[in-house]
C-alpha cells in the first residue's frame, strides 16, 4: 500500500506540470468544463437524492391505495360502524408503521369524498377540523382544497401553491381511490414530501458555489428552489432530455448579471433539476488558478516529492497499526492475499462486523418474543417453580394483570391453505403468519373488554383471557362467547382461516392456569366428535359411557361385503357401525378412537384377504393411526375409511392398469432422484414436467408409494442430508441448501420429525 501511495504523489506533482504545459491556453475552457461537471455530479446527486424521495413516495402510495382497509372503507365511508371504526383504528395503526422514520415524507392523509373526513397517518379528523388545524394556518381555503382534491389525480406532484398555499417548497403528491380503471373517484390520496429534508439536499448544493437550485416537473413548472421567496416565479424553458446532464449558455442578464444554467433531467419522472451560476465566477476561478499555477509550479516540482515521501510514510503508519490491532482480533486474514490492500481488508471486517450487529440485533428481538412465549407457555403447564415472582416478571413482559379471574381459551388449526397462492411452498413460513394474524386479531378482540395474550403450546395456540376485576362469571362467560365466535366468523371471512375452539371453566387464581389449560384441552378432545370449525365448552360437556357397539358379527359383515368386492355394501355397513355409536351422543372420545382402531384393523383384514400388498397396507393403516393420534375426527376417519374400502374394492380393476402406472411411479421417483437439490422441486412442477394434473398425481402417487409425495420428498431430502451431515466441515445451513430446502428451520423441522433427533444431534452422535 506504501508504494500505491508513493505513485500516487508521484502523478498528483506530474498532473499540474502536464496540464500546463499542455492547456494554458485554454484555461478558461477547462475551468468552465471542471465547474460543470463538478455542477452535474451535485445535480446528479441531487437527483439520486430526490429520486429516492419520489420512488419513496410512489411504494407508500401503491400500499396504502392497496390496503384491504383502505378499499373496504371506501367502499362504506357513507355509513361508519362499529367494524368500519375497529378498521380503521386498525389502519391507524398500520399508517404509523408505514413512515415510521419521516425521512422522506413528513406525512400522508386520504380524503373521503362522500364521508367527508379525513384520515391522516396518525388521527382520525372531520374535514372541517383538519382544515382548521393544518390548512388554514398556511393559507389555504376549505373550498380551494377540496376544489383540488375532487379532480382526479393520477399519482402527480404538485406544491401546496397551486390551490392557494404560502408554504414554501412543499411538494405534494395526489392520487385519487380507487385504482380501478374507470371508476370514479371517491378518496384522494395526499402525501407531503420532507420538505426539511428536501431543502437541506438543495442546500447542500447551494453552499458549494454562489449560484441557485431549482426543482421543475416535466411541463417546466417550478416545485421548489433555494431563491429568496420573492423570486419563485421565474419561467424556465427547458427542452426535453431524456435523462441526459446538459449544459446550457444564456446572454440574457437575470437581475442584472448573466448567468450559466446546468440542468439535468430525472429518467423515472422527468423532473428537471437546474443549477444557475454567474457567469463571472468561471473567469474569476480561471485567472486564480492561473495565477497560483505559475506561482507554486517551482515550488511544488522542487520539493513536491520529498513531501510526498513524508506524507506517505506519515499516513501509512496509522494505516498499518490499525489493521494489525484489527487482524488479531478479527477471524478474517485478507494480508495473505497479494492481490488485497489494506482498505479492501478494513472494508471486509467492517462489512463483517456489521452483519454480526444486525444479526445479533434480529435475534434479540427474536428472543424477547420467545422468552415472553416461553413463561406463557410455563404458567400454562405448571411449571413455574414455588416462589418464582410471577407479579414482578410478568410486567417485564408487557403484562399487567386487571384481575385474578382467567379462563384459557385453546385454537387448532384445520386449514389455511386458501390464504395463500398456490405457488407458496414454505410451510413452517406459512405456519409462523398464519399464527401471527391469529395472534394479533384475537389479542385485540379480547381487549374490547378484557385482556388476553397468545402463545403457542403443543402445536396449538393459546389465549390467556384475564377478566376486568367487577366482571360476574356470567358475563365473563357471555364475553367469551362473543370474542371465539367473532374470532371464528372474522378470521374465517376475511383470511379463510379455519380453526376449532376450546374454552375452560373461569378461574380465580394464575395458579390455577395449568387446570383450565387441562379443561380446555380435553374440551378439544371433543373435536374429534363434533368436527372441525367447533367451539367447544369444558363446563357443557357431559358424562360419557366407556363403551362401544362393534360385534364380531358386525365386524364379519363388513369383511364379507369387501371380499365380495360391494363398495355400496361396505360402506352401508361402515356408517350403520359408527352412527350406531354416536346416535346416543353419550361416548366418549376415547371410546370412538378405540372404535376407530378396531376399525382400521378390520380394514387391513379385509385387505389382505384380497391379496394386496402389505407393505401398502401396513403405510396406509400406520398413516390412519397418525391422523387417530393426531386427533382427526370421525368425519374425516370415516372418509379416510371409505376411500380406503374403494381402493380395495377396485383392486381388481387396478391391476390391470398396474404396468402403465408402475412405469410412471419409476420415472417420478427417478426425476425426484435426479432433482430434488432444487428448492423449486414439488408436486406442481413435477406434475407440470410429467404433464398431469396435481391432484391426480398425488392421489397416484399416495396410491403406488404409501406416502403423499410431498412427505416422501422431504424423507428423501432429510436421508441425504445425514451423509453430508457426517462430514463436519460443512455447516448444517450448507447441508440445508444442498438438500434442497427453503428454509433451515423447515430443515430442522422435518428432520426431527423423521429422525426423533435435530441435525446438530445426529451429528454430534455420529462423531462419537
């Protein structure tokens, strides 16, 4: 780096010898040339600068005016509701976090035609108010405003001038609701620019030379200038540029002096950005160099280079001794590589240390959220140790009590999938948003009256409700009744969420939470009896019978229906057994999975007696026990069932179509072999390169293979993970990648789920 430095000296005392030698004549020329462009790199840095504030502008135009609130309020601003009112308290919320910073925009608000209100990025006004409050003190009328916000507006930019404003440079974007093409206009959108921040960016440039900064749109219409205010009303003549920086020489005189006029033109809006200089400062600049060009040129080529030496030797060391204190403490060792420099190193480790803070950042946070997750989840369980300070932790949390009376209220999740497009693969991300709405809405309908906080337990979430302090059991439990059903009705509605509920008995103490956790989880044992999208009360349940109705004759008949191959007969028999055991609506849950077993073992009985393969058999019962254990209710056992005698009874008829499809299982498990690297790899594009139909493949391949095919390409990832996973130097996000999966969380995930351990397990057990 030393000698780079040295050479560098070396060309800074050679430039001046070789331009003067070469260009004395033509001084004014460079001087004039060196002050444009250092005028065009301050405009183009303006541009980028203000660029950055329009394309600012149009993402938070184009979120807003996409917002579901926004649309629905729209739609409904004549008669304002209850759920009109909670939307946009909703939308209040989400516009603060929309410009959270304020750096480009200083604030937004949308303006209702027919409701006549106004909503801003942080109130709620009346039209009348917020034109008193905001619009009044700078100069600008009710019917001049809404003048100008009833036209239609297209997303253009304008200052608060046009519609009779005094305040100086603020520039003003307008776009009408909705979007649709056609559709007239019924809200308008309004954002202000920054306008300190702007000014400080035309500031910047002004404080470089004497001249002044003009900010022009695409019909040469001025929107902001570093000109006192007397003088905004100048008229500019630009010609289109497309982008190009241009310099442009003028005799006419402004205020009496002639002036140079450098411009450029923005390629995204065609907004032009002038810089006016006095044309006497070109000359002034060009005599004083010339002048102290020939009085320093002796000077600098006698003792230029002695100079250089010292100052490179003097600036290298500070150099030197900070990148050996950062090399011994830094991982990274850069001086190895001769190609590198010192500044390529302290940009890499500086580059380095920044990831860590950002990372380390991220998992705080991360980690707040689950240490308050993991205390709810042990005042669920029970298991908080004695004396732990329950009343001086929770607060730590953002939790403060308002009563002693708590009731658990428990959510399973049965579908989401119509949430999502279908091209979203990620299923542990799809899981944590699902979860996160789930959260947030329900946490704010318990808070209309009560309290309540979410967290996740056995694969579940749970809502901890605590009562205000004067509330009778009745209304805690009238109260409860409305925020599960609304819940259900809203969430399903709006997000095509389908979930079941459980509710426990109220309680008068958080030490007894883990007991109506255990309500509200055996009140969702009743799932599998009353379906899904229930709502299950703990205190309504009633005594069952342990008993089941499943004799050996009726189990004969059903044996002898399937070997006969009558599907019909099967499947009369099949619901004659169950709904004979739940016409008394007096059995248990555990009963009906025992009925269920034994079911399933009928099944597999009446299968083998028709010669199908067992190892089919043994997956497809086994996959029937997972769902039993997993909790799958009757409804979806008897379907499973019922599929099940269908395949059976139509085994004939698919043995003879057996080689066509042996063929085709060969090939998708060759293509899943040969590609299953790839993250894009699952049944919509496998089916996509086979060319058949998603849903056919999949219910083929459950059919041919035992598992559906995204369960078997996953156990095919995670079998190929443990060879690499053998080989330490490769870090376990590596081995996810490889492997194929979005995510290593996902990877985690599955992998434990398969294996019983987590990667980093596997691992350590195969070292050893």
């Amino acid at each position: 780096m030393l000698s780079r430095w040295l050479w560098s000296y070396a060309i800074v005392l050679l430039i001046p010898i070789i331009v003067m030698a070469v260009t004395h004549l033509q001084t004014q020329r460079v001087i004039e040339d060196e002050i444009s462009k250092a005028n065009s790199a301050l405009l183009s840095q303006l541009q980028q600068e203000i660029d950055n504030y329009i394309d600012y502008t149009y993402r938070l135009s184009e979120v807003i005016s996409l917002n579901p609130k926004v649309s629905s309020l729209i739609r409904s601003q004549k008669e304002i509701g209850t759920a009109e009112r909670i939307s946009i308290v909703q939308l209040l919320a989400e516009f603060k976090a929309y410009n959270i910073t304020k750096r480009y925009v200083s604030g937004f608000y949308i303006y209702f035609h027919e409701g006549d209100f106004v909503l801003t990025d942080s109130s709620y006004y009346e039209t009348d108010m917020f034109v008193q409050q905001h619009l009044n003190p700078i100069g600008v009328s009710l019917e001049q405003w809404k003048g100008y916000l009833m036209q239609m507006h297209k997303g253009s930019f304008s200052t608060l001038r046009e519609f009779g404003g005094e305040r100086k440079g603020t520039i003003m974007q307008t776009q009408s609701l909705p979007l649709q093409l056609g559709s007239m206009p019924l809200a308008t959108l309004a954002i202000e620019l920054n306008e300190e921040q702007l000014m400080s960016a035309i500031s910047n440039i002004q404080s470089y030379n004497q001249g002044n900064v003009y900010i022009l749109d695409a019909d040469n219409k001025l929107l902001a200038s570093s000109e006192a205010e007397g003088h905004r009303e100048r008229i500019f003549d630009i010609p289109r540029g497309e982008g190009e920086q241009r310099i442009l020489k003028t005799s006419a005189m402004w205020d009496g002096e002639e002036v140079i006029l450098s411009y450029i033109e923005s390629g995204r809006n065609n907004w032009k950005y002038v810089y006016v200089l006095p044309a006497r400062l070109y000359s002034e600049k060009a005599e004083y160099v010339w002048n102290m060009t020939v009085l320093m040129l002796a000077v600098a080529a006698v003792i230029g280079f002695i100079i250089a030496v010292l100052l490179a030797r003097k600036n290298y060391s500070p150099l030197r001794r900070l990148v050996r204190n950062v090399a011994e403490r830094s991982e990274l060792n850069l001086l190895n590589n001769a190609e590198a420099n010192e500044y390529d190193y302290l940009e890499e480790v500086l580059d380095n240390a920044l990831d860590r803070y950002t990372l380390m950042n991220r998992t705080l946070e991360k980690q707040n959220k689950t240490l308050r997750s993991n205390l709810l989840t042990r005042l669920l369980k029970g298991r908080v140790e004695n004396g732990f300070p329950i009343a001086e932790v929770l607060p730590e949390h953002g939790i403060k009590l308002h009563s002693d009376k708590f009731a658990i209220v428990l959510f399973y999740l049965e579908d989401y999938s119509g949430f999502f497009r279908q091209d979203e693969q990620d299923a542990e991300k799809k899981r944590e948003f699902v979860h996160h709405i789930m959260s947030n809405i329900v946490e704010e309908l318990a808070a209309q009256k009560h309290q309540g906080w979410m967290t996740e337990v056995d694969e579940m979430l749970a809502c901890i409700v605590n009562f205000q302090q004067d509330t009778s059991t009745e209304s805690a439990l009238e109260d409860l009744k409305i925020l599960t059903e609304e819940a259900q009705r809203f969430i399903g509605n709006r997000f095509h969420i389908l979930f079941t509920i459980s509710v426990s008995s109220i309680h008068r103490s958080s030490a007894e939470l883990p007991v109506a956790y255990l309500e509200a989880l055996e009140a969702m044992e009743y799932r599998m009896l009353l379906g899904v999208q229930s709502i299950i009360w703990h205190n309504k349940l009633q005594q069952q019978k342990p008993s089941y109705d499943y004799s050996m004759e009726m189990e004969q008949k059903l044996i002898n229906n399937v070997n006969a191959g009558d599907f019909l007969g099967a499947t009369a028999m099949l619901d004659e057994i169950i709904d004979s055991n739940l016409a008394g609506d007096n059995i248990s849950v555990d009963m009906i999975r025992c009925l269920m077993f034994d079911m399933c073992s009928t099944m597999m009985k009446a299968a083998m007696e028709t010669n199908m393969d067992r190892s089919e058999l043994y997956e497809e019962n086994l996959q029937a026990i997972r769902e039993l254990m997993s909790g799958s209710t009757v409804a979806s056992m008897r379907e499973r069932m019922t599929q099940f005698l269908h395949k059976v009874c139509g085994y004939v008829d698919e043995r003879k179509k057996s080689n066509k499809k042996i063929r085709l299982k060969e090939s998708v498990l060759a293509h899943i072999s040969e590609n299953y690297q790839s993250q894009d790899l699952n049944i919509s594009t496998i089916a996509e390169y086979f060319s058949v139909h998603p849903s056919y493949l999949s219910r083929y391949f459950k059919e041919q293979v035992g598992d559906n095919l995204t369960d078997y390409l996953n156990k095919y990832r995670v079998e190929q993970s443990k060879t690499l996973l053998q080989q330490p130097h490769i870090f376990i996000r590596d081995v996810s990648e490889i492997v194929g999966f979005y995510s290593i969380s996902t990877f985690i995930r599955l992998f434990k789920k398969y294996e019983g351990v987590t990667p980093s397990v596997y691992r350590e057990g195969k070292s050893n």
